[in-house]
C-alpha cells in the first residue's frame, strides 16, 4: 500500500479515510486490528523516500492529520459553543452505515428524524463512528501543515508543526506517495480588520470569531462542551460565581450564525440547564447585531418545519434535498426539451422535459415566479419584517430563490420572538473601529470594548464583539514554490501590481492564500489561459441560463479580497488538479471543495470517487460502465474537455452568483455516472426519485458495489 495523507480530520477526511482503506482492501488484513499504541506516532515509512526499504510492513501507511486537538473540523470539541445546532435533522447528517439515532437518540425518540442536531451530538457521533472503522490509530491531532512541495521523485513533502500541552513545539517533515487535502471550506476565518486602536491598556479589546466562541464560553461561562451526567450539573449563583456578569455584546454579520448567537446571548439570562454552563446571568444582556448596509445583507431564515408534495411534514433540510427543488430554481442549469439539428443535421431530441415544463413556456415561467413569490410572502409574514423598524432592518434584500441570498433555518425555538425583545438592538451599518477602553469603576477589571460604525454612531462598553462573518474559501498551508497552488487547481490571491502588504489591511502579511507580485511568467500565462478560456465558456453558459430566463447576479469579491485579484479553484469535477490528471499523475486530490446544505449527502460519494481515482480505477476500460454515453475513463478524457468542464463550471457559478454551491444529487448523479454506478437510488418510479427525500442512507453500499464492478471487469479481462 503506497502512503497516503489526509490533511483534515473533519467529516471530509474521516469518510475518505475510511473509503480508501476498504478500496485498497485494509480492512481485510490481519494487521487492521492492531492496537493503537502499536504504531509509532511518526511511522517510519513517512520518514524515508521510497527507495529506501520497508522496515515494517504492519505500520500503518495512512495517516490522517489536523491542527486541532479533536476530530470533526466543525465539530470538534474546542469549536462548539453552548446552542450550537446543525442545520441538518437526524438521518441527513450521517454516514451510510451508522445512523447518527443509534449513537445519540434524540430527546423525543417519536419525532427523531425531524429534531435538528446538537452540535455536541455530532461530535459523539463522529467519534463512535471512527471507533466502529479502527481510524484512530490513523488520526494525529495537533499536527499542522506549514508547507506543501513536490520532490523530483513526485513523491510529497510536508514540513509539519507538532504541538502538544506538555512539550514545545516540534517541526517534522513527512513524505508521502498521495497527498488528500480535506481542510474544507471552515478552516480560515474571515476577521474583518479595523483601523482602531486593539488597545488602550493592557489588555487588548474582547473581540473574537465565531469559531472562538466555544472557547470564549469555556472560559467565561463555564461551558462543558459534551454532556455530563445530569448529577454533575452545579450552577453557581451569580453572586458567588468567578465568572463575571454579562452587560453588552455586539454581533457583526447576517448569515446563520449571527441570527444563533443573537439568540443565545439574549436569553443567556433565562439560565437554561440545557446549555450545561456554569454561570448564571441575573439580568438581560444588551445585545447589538451590526449587520452591513452593502454586501449580501441579512439571511432569509425558513421554518423548521415544511411540507413535501405528497403532504407529509418533515423538517426543512429534507424538503430540500428532494429533485423536484432542483427543477424549480430559476436558474435551473438545463436545456429546455426540444428539437435539435446534430452534425450529420439530423433532427433528435435535446434537453430536459422537466425543464420544457417549468421554464420553457411563459405559463411555467409564470407559475415558478407566482411560487416563489408566494414563498417569499410566507416568510415575511413568519417574521413579521412590518411590525416595527427593527425587524425591517432584518427584511433580505433579494428574492430567497436568489442565489445571491443567504439561506438559514430557524431551529433556535422562538427566534423571531427573542430578536423582537427590547434589548435587542439592530443595526445597518460596518464597523470601522474598534477600540478597547479601560474599564469604568466597577468591580469587573476585564477589558471593554467601543465601536464604532461607519454612520458615526458608535456603541460603548462592550464586554465582547464576535464577527459572525464566514470563513476564506482556501486552503491554509502554504505551497513551495508558490505556483504549484495554481498547478494544483487551488484558490489563490494574487497581487499582479507588487504593490506592499501595507496597503492592503484586509489580507494580513505572510497569509499563505497570498501570491505577491510582480508575477512569474508561469503563473501570467496560467492565469492568462484560464481568463481565455472562461470567456469562451461564457457565451455557451449564458445561452443555457437564458433558455430558462435566469436572472443573473452581479457578486462582488468578498471584502478579504477586494484589492487583489482573487483566482477561483480550478479543479476538475471539484477534486482533481487537471494539469496532473493531464500527465497521469493520480497522486493528488481534495474533497469538500463545495458548498451544500447537505454535505453529508455528498461525502460519501466524493469520498468513493477519490480513493478510485487515487487507485487507478478511473482509468479502467469503459466496460466496466453501464452507460458508455454517461462513462468516464480520465485516459480517454482530453484535456481541452477536461478544462472546458471547469471553466465552465466557474463561469456557471460567477454569473448566476452560486460560487462554491453545488446542487447535492445532481452533483453525486455525475460522480456515480463517472464510477458506473447507478445515480437513481430510491426506486419506485418517477415520482418517487423526483419527491423523495436523498439523505446519506440511500448511498449505502456504494463501495461494495464499486467493488463487485471492478472484481467483474477483472475477471472479464482475464
């Protein structure tokens, strides 16, 4: 077995883990079970280029690696804070073979698969999950990757910083045959940068991520992240307790998360027992939400609860993750159905009938517009954006079809209710300062925050500030040299001018992201290729989208990238770098390039795809396929089809404003397509694929039968 490394210990790198060892058949060696404490924490065989001997052949030659201290990248016990829910319902934030209800059954087990998830229960979750698949010996914690480069042998090179809570630091260099980054889309925070002062004292201003909050609550709360027994509950009484009281806190942002913490610090005084803190609030906390007056605004926020077209209420999440949401978003990525003159100029049939229905005739066109509109009204009235000035600051400023629109769910109980108390303040408006000020005469020594906005108002004493304002979408290690993040089809920032960090105080200096000019001619002429390209994609996408009369979103660069020149991931099928694919390297891949409300709908399958690729088994004869019209086989896959795909596919997401977003079954219906498996997994008709609800479950089984094909094949070939 060649040696493999995962960066990434999340939902992504766990799944591909585990699917790449029941490829390679792992899992059927009498060495699997081992214990941990068997291998070394460094094995040998990442130490040494490969034309030194194997020393040990029962040493694992897989690792996992993560710079945090748990598994489970979102989920992981230092980033969970006390009402942190998933916006996925039990059954769709899952594995295929491990239902998350028989690890951590819901509160009421009647109503299970519509309750959303605990932060705290996908973590237990998570960690049973890799007990059942032997992972652990495989993981190292607190391992974080500094620097990427290729050797002349191709193999991989990693310096690494090792940190532990009872030694210093510790550099190492690992080399590995396959390299898979599964670092996500979370990993980076995106901490807008402020032209004030962070100090006006000793200690700085009490400003913080999102990410941090659970951190912050640990300290300032008593926060135990994972539930303990109830008898271990002690609430300490305010005027006892060390912890101190709460007065005002701002939250800046509008997306999902923002509208949470809102909620959570503006009834932190009612002392909920479910949060498992150990302070106690006496009175309410002044709350100020700061969301910009530009930008995407306020999320739209649907109700928990929805109804499928066959009557039945679930919980939102799996009203979405149905086929027939696909086909009534406007901007449905389709050819209406219709005659059509091939090369030879015969006439055939193209397209999609389900599109012809919707969007290729002015009554479809008309029906799609009156049902999102109705949506729209229902939403508004839920949160009754009329009912005072407050709540209209809240109203988003696009259509929730719009891809240009946040979209949450209102799983907190009686969000609208909580936002509409007094002492919640809302504001339209950006930060410009924020200065940390010496506290008043009183008791609490700790430090205050002012801040200020951009329309000159500006709010004082604020015992914490948290930007609730997302994630960079980019992998944070660093590449040596600095083209081969473009060679790899990764994001980058580049600053064509060679103008000074200095000048740009939204891209803090020495950030990895970051390629600083004057540019090489390799990386001019790539960046040059790929604008050429997607000029000529544009033509061909903008006359698909107009066929179903898409309205097409103008999206600004994010704030961090304003004044660079941001390029966009260029990765084939979201997973693989086409100049390698190109010159048959299969030694390289990422997962979770990807934006979806369902990702764990899509892991699975992305997971599969990768360890096939990395094996070699995307380059089998297309025998081995159901639907030679659907194959895929990378050997018979030019590169000009290759980067037409992805230009494509980024040109798709610019103009209709989805970026990173990809619809989650149709995106695995390609994936199962390429492996040739089949994409239709629920059975029972057309209704029923078009209505039914995708979670996780229905891809159980999609290794074994990966396998059974490619055992077929062989034998076929012998």
């Amino acid at each position: 077995m060649e040696r493999v490394v995962i960066v990434g210990a999340g939902l992504y790198g766990l799944i591909a883990a585990k699917t790449y060892l029941q490829i390679v058949g792992a899992y059927h060696d009498e060495n699997t079970g081992k214990r941990t404490d068997e291998i070394a924490e460094i094995p040998v065989c990442f130490t040494e280029s490969n034309d030194a001997p194997q020393k040990n052949s029962s040493e694992s030659r897989l690792l996992v690696i993560d710079s945090a201290s748990d598994i489970g990248g979102t989920w992981a016990e230092e980033r969970l804070y006390p009402n942190l829910l998933s916006q996925n319902s039990y059954g769709l934030y899952e594995f295929s073979d491990l239902p998350l209800s028989d690890v951590v059954p819901g509160e009421h087990a009647d109503d299970t698969h519509n309750q959303f998830i605990l932060g705290w229960k996908i973590n237990c979750y998570l960690r049973a999950w890799v007990e059942k698949w032997q992972l652990k010996k495989h993981i190292r914690l607190n391992w974080k990757v500094n620097d990427i480069s290729r050797l002349e042998t191709k193999e991989w090179k990693l310096k690494i910083s090792v940190s532990t809570s009872t030694s210093p630091i510790q550099c190492i260099t690992i080399i590995c045959d396959k390299l898979v980054l599964a670092t996500g889309l979370t990993s980076v925070p995106n901490m807008p940068e402020t032209k004030g002062s962070s100090t006006a004292s000793d200690n700085p201003a009490p400003v913080i991520h999102a990410k941090d909050v659970g951190e912050w609550a640990r300290k300032h709360l008593g926060y135990r992240p994972l539930k303990a027994p109830e008898s271990e509950v002690v609430r300490i009484p305010a005027k006892e307790s060390p912890y101190p009281q709460l007065r005002s806190v701002a939250v800046y942002g509008g997306a999902k998360s923002s509208f949470d913490l809102v909620h959570f610090f503006a009834t932190l005084h009612r002392n909920d027992p479910k949060l498992h803190l150990k302070s106690t609030q006496e009175s309410p906390i002044q709350v100020h939400w700061i969301i910009r007056n530009r930008g995407v605004g306020p999320a739209w926020m649907v109700p928990p609860m929805s109804i499928l077209p066959n009557g039945e209420t679930v919980a939102s999440d799996k009203a979405a993750s149905t086929r027939l949401i696909t086909h009534l978003t406007p901007c449905c990525y389709e050819i209406p159905k219709r005659l059509s003159i091939g090369p030879s100029g015969s006439l055939h049939w193209k397209g999609s009938w389900l599109a012809r229905l919707f969007h290729g005739n002015p009554v479809g066109r008309w029906w799609i517009s009156w049902l999102w509109r109705s949506i729209d009204k229902g939403l508004e009235d839920t949160a009754q954006y009329g009912s005072d000035p407050k709540m209209e600051k809240l109203r988003p400023e696009n259509s929730i079809v719009s891809c240009a629109s946040g979209i949450g769910i209102a799983n907190q109980a009686n969000l609208w209710e909580t936002i509409r108390l007094p002492h919640v303040n809302v504001y339209r408006s950006a930060i410009t300062d924020i200065v940390a000020t010496v506290p008043g005469k009183t008791t609490d020594s700790s430090a205050k925050a002012s801040v200020h906005l951009s329309d000159s108002n500006s709010i004082d004493e604020v015992d914490l500030v948290i930007h609730a304002t997302g994630y960079k979408p980019i992998v944070p290690i660093r590449f040596e040299p600095a083209s081969l993040r473009l060679e790899l089809g990764l994001s980058a920032l580049v600053d064509s001018r060679g103008k000074g960090v200095r000048e740009n105080r939204e891209i803090p200096a020495g950030t990895p992201e970051r390629i600083d000019g004057p540019l090489e001619s390799t990386i001019k002429d790539r960046i040059q290729h790929w604008e050429d390209l997607d000029r000529r994609s544009e033509v061909m996408v903008r006359k698909t989208l107009n066929a179903t009369r898409c309205a097409f979103t103008d999206r600004s660069p994010p704030s961090w990238a304003e004044s660079h020149k941001l390029v966009p991931y260029r990765l084939f099928r979201r997973m693989v770098a086409p100049e390698l694919v190109a010159q048959g390297d299969r030694s390289f891949a990422t997962l979770g390039v990807i934006l979806s409300s369902t990702i764990a709908v899509v892991a699975e399958v992305q997971a599969l795809w990768v360890a096939v690729f990395l094996t070699g088994g995307l380059d089998s004869p297309l025998e081995i396929k159901p639907n030679p019209n659907h194959a895929l086989s990378l050997k018979n896959l030019s590169s000009v089809d290759i980067e037409n795909a992805i230009s494509e596919d980024v040109v798709l997401g610019s103009l209709t404003g989805t970026g990173l977003e990809v619809e989650a079954i149709q995106y695995n219906d390609m994936l199962l397509r390429d492996l040739g498996l089949n994409p239709h997994r629920l059975g029972g008709g057309f209704y029923t694929e078009l209505t039914g609800v995708y979670g996780p479950s229905v891809y159980a089984g999609i290794v074994d039968e990966w396998k059974k094909k490619s055992q077929s094949l062989a034998v076929k070939t012998t």
